[in-house]
C-alpha cells in the first residue's frame, strides 16, 4: 500500500472539496461546468446521507485532500443484489500517477465486497482513452450496453 495516502470516508467537512473536484470533473472530461449550485445540493445530500452515495477522500500525510471516488448502489431484480455505480472518481493533476488511483479503487472494491455487492459498475466517456486505460488494467471490461438518455427540462 502507497504510505503516502490515505483513504477515508468523507465528512461534511469535505462538502467544498468535493464540489470543486466534482466541477473539476466535469471540465475535464465534458468541457462543460455544471451548475455550481445544483453539485453542492447532490454532494451534501450524499454526504448528509438523504441521497444513495457515499464518498471517499484520499489525503496527505498532511491531511490535504487531493482525490476522491463516490458510488450510488443500484437494485437488481434478476439478479438479488446491487451493482456499485462508480459515480465519480478524481485526483489533483499533482498526485497523478501515484498509485493513488488503486487506492481509491481498491477501497470501493473492499467495501463493496464487505457489502455483499454483485460488481463494480462505472461509465466513461468514450473519448476519455486514458481513464478507460486504467479502468481496463484494474480489470474493468467494456460492457454490452449503451446509456441512453432522456432530458426532462
């Protein structure tokens, strides 16, 4: 294990932390920020636990928050259990390439087997090679289905 990091869960206290890794998500991967307001109403639901996610921080010796990971949990009814939706997952560019990345994996994976899960799900932007390369390495497979969606505003 990387000593340098560590994981825990997330606090209130991370709410700002989360919300700008979250926009900082979003202009990396969609190039698109998404309403400032409407992220700070979905993180602190999750992290007040009125919304189906929980989340992750990776920080420092020093205790900097420099990467986080969430998962939504999903019903199936064919198959009696839930899949863990990786929501998202992001690290400062600094503290790319570290190992980090499997960190964060690794505890989403122990805590989903911990909670009887049937597997780790995630989607990414097709366009985005270099994080399907790290999800394949760590042993996600592309599956045989498309997301489709239907805007309601």
């Amino acid at each position: 294990m990387n000593s340098q990091y560590t994981i825990r869960r997330a606090t209130r206290s991370d709410l700002e932390t989360l919300v700008g890794f979250t926009v900082d998500e979003a202009m990396e991967t969609e190039g698109s920020a998404p309403e400032l307001d409407a992220v700070r109403i979905g993180v602190k639901a999750g992290l007040d636990g009125t919304a189906p996610v929980e989340y992750w921080v990776a920080q420092t010796q020093e205790a900097q928050v420099i990467g986080a990971i969430s998962v939504v949990t999903k019903w199936s009814n064919f198959r009696g259990g839930y899949y863990w939706w990786i929501q998202s997952l992001y690290i400062v560019p600094d503290h790319r390439g570290t190992g980090l990345v499997d960190l964060l994996l690794d505890t989403v994976a122990d805590s989903a087997k911990d909670a009887g899960a049937i597997d780790l799900r995630l989607y990414v932007i097709q366009s985005n090679g270099r994080a399907m390369a790290v999800y394949r390495r760590y042993g996600f497979d592309v599956a045989p289905y498309n997301i489709m969606t239907r805007s309601l505003n």
